[in-house]
C-alpha cells in the first residue's frame, strides 16, 4: 500500500510539473527531477544511494560568466550563481591571478617582481565539479584538482571539455593520499585554493598543506566558519612532531553572502607562509616573550607563597 501511495505521489508531482511546463504565464520552469533513495536518517542522503529520474531525464547545465556547467544529482554546485561569480572573482583577485579593478593596472608595465611572482598552477583541491579553477585556467599555466567524489571528477572533466579548456588536470581521492602526486604535477610558482564541504579539512590536509613546502600561500573558502577557526588552529600552531612544516598565519578575511535572509554566509581567508611575513614573526616573538614573562612571574610568586607557608608552618 505504502508503494502504492508513493507511486500515485510522483505521478501527481509529473502532472504538476507538466503543468507549470504547458503554462506560458508562470516563471517555473523545471527542466528535470530527479528522486533520491535513502532509509536511514540524515539531513543529506548518501552519494551512493539509489538515485531515480522522474521527471525529463535530461543534463542540467548552469552558467558562471561564460563559462557552462553540466552538473550531476551528486556533485556540489552553488546555488546563488551572481554571488558566486563574486566569490569566483574575488577569489581570483586574492590569490593575484586577476588584476584587481584598477584603471592603472597595465600588463604591458609589469614590473619584474610581478613576473617573478606570477602564479603558474593552481592547486584546486576539494575542487568538486570545478568551478573555481575552470574560471581561473585561462589567468595561469596550468590547474590540478583533486576531489574525493568520482562523479564530481567526471563532471569537472566533462566541463573542461564542453568550454574547450586543456589545461586542467584532475585527480580522484583524498587529497591528503596524493599531496605526492599533485605536487610532482606543480610548474613554477603555484597557489592553492582549498573549499572544503562543512566538516572542513581532514587533518591529514592539513599536515600535507604545511609539509607542503612549495606553497607559500592559498586561499581557504568555508561555508562553515566552525570548522574554518578549528582548521586555523592546526594550520597556525607552532612545528611540532605532529603538525610539521612553517606555521600559516591569516593574513585577511571577508564574507560573502550567498545565503541571503538566513544565518550563514561564505568566509574567505588567506593563509601566508609565516616565515614570508618578518612583521608578523617579530609580533609573534613579542607575544611569546609576554606569555613566558607571565609564567615565569607566576612560578615566582607561587614560591614566595610556599616558602611564606613553610615559613609560618615552621614558627
């Protein structure tokens, strides 16, 4: 009966659908639904659950300036398409792939720091059906991309290919499995962008970005500030066994909203190599000073407290 129930369901969800399409004076227009399968309970199914089309088996494709994006039921893809061309830019500007609006700005009059700094790949990782680096391909030599979904590596590649786009690269797996792999792939000055799902960054990228000497800088996109400051944490703390590597240190910040009228918004953060930053070094050893001068007064004080004790005790 339940079966029966849901059957009758999705064909009156068709019959609505087909409506709106019949009707030339509504706004709606769905070009395909598909219906995902999942038993257990959870506020996202699982990616392989079984996926069902009920409506216009056909790709969807989005466009992001002029770029088309063929996306799949699985892959991540952002919903807001104007703030993310935002985001998109502003990104590019950041990392200094893309001149920042200035009627100054002439390629022709590039000094020869600008050239010695000029970014030549692009490390897109957590890349999903790749956006960012698709828009970016055309300001550098070359972009590798890394995602842990299959199918959103399918895709990045299919849309390399529909905008004519060669020189993209992509992997498939945990990044933290194949830093060795896409840093063998690195030519000349590369910057990386990282846009982790909300969990953030496994911990294991985290050590692999530090270790990870040839990167100096990249470019950090969260939707979820959470995990944004515990990821910092690890990224900033001091060398130690267990976190190798030159310490990062944010060096700027800013939110876009691509969530409007609600709670959550995009954070984009920019990681410096600390040992790149001689002010923030000298900052650093100031604080250090100061937090070593205040345990070194309290140890102080705490034996003057027990000799005072001891000495009391004693009379």
């Amino acid at each position: 009966e339940e079966t029966n129930n849901f059957n009758e369901f999705k064909r009156k969800v068709i019959e609505r659908l087909d409506d709106y399409k019949n009707n030339i004076n509504t706004d709606i227009k769905v070009i395909s639904l598909n219906l995902q399968y999942h038993s257990g309970v959870s506020n996202a199914a699982e990616s392989d659950d079984t996926i069902e089309n009920i409506y216009n088996d056909v790709p969807i494709h989005e466009k992001i300036f002029d770029l088309t994006f063929q996306v799949s039921s699985n892959a991540f893809f952002q919903v807001n398409t104007k703030a993310a061309e935002v985001l998109y830019k502003t990104i590019g500007e950041w990392a200094g792939i893309i001149p920042e609006d200035n009627d100054n700005n002439n390629n022709e009059n590039e000094s020869n720091d600008d050239q010695n700094n000029k970014v030549n790949t692009i490390l897109d990782i957590c890349c999903g059906t790749g956006t960012i680096g698709l828009y970016l391909s055309k300001y550098v030599d070359k972009v590798i991309g890394i995602d842990i979904e299959p199918q959103a590596i399918i895709d990045a590649k299919r849309n390399a290919d529909l905008n004519n786009i060669t020189n993209v690269e992509y992997i498939t797996g945990p990044a933290e499995r194949n830093m060795d792999e896409i840093l063998s792939k690195v030519e000349g000055n590369c910057i990386g962008i990282v846009d982790p799902p909300r969990a953030g960054l496994h911990t294991n990228v985290i050590k692999a970005l530090r270790e990870c000497e040839s990167m100096k800088k990249f470019i950090y996109v969260s939707c979820n500030q959470k995990s944004l400051v515990a990821n910092t944490a690890h990224l900033c703390r001091s060398t130690s066994r267990s976190m190798r590597g030159v310490p990062f240190r944010p060096t700027r910040c800013a939110g876009i909203d691509l969530f409007p009228h609600t709670p959550n918004c995009e954070a984009l953060m920019i990681f410096e190599r600390a040992d790149q930053l001689p002010h923030l070094l000298k900052q650093d050893q100031e604080l250090l000073e100061q937090i070593l001068e205040r345990r070194r007064q309290k140890k102080e004080n705490r034996l003057k407290y027990m000799n005072n004790k001891n000495n009391t005790s004693n009379n």
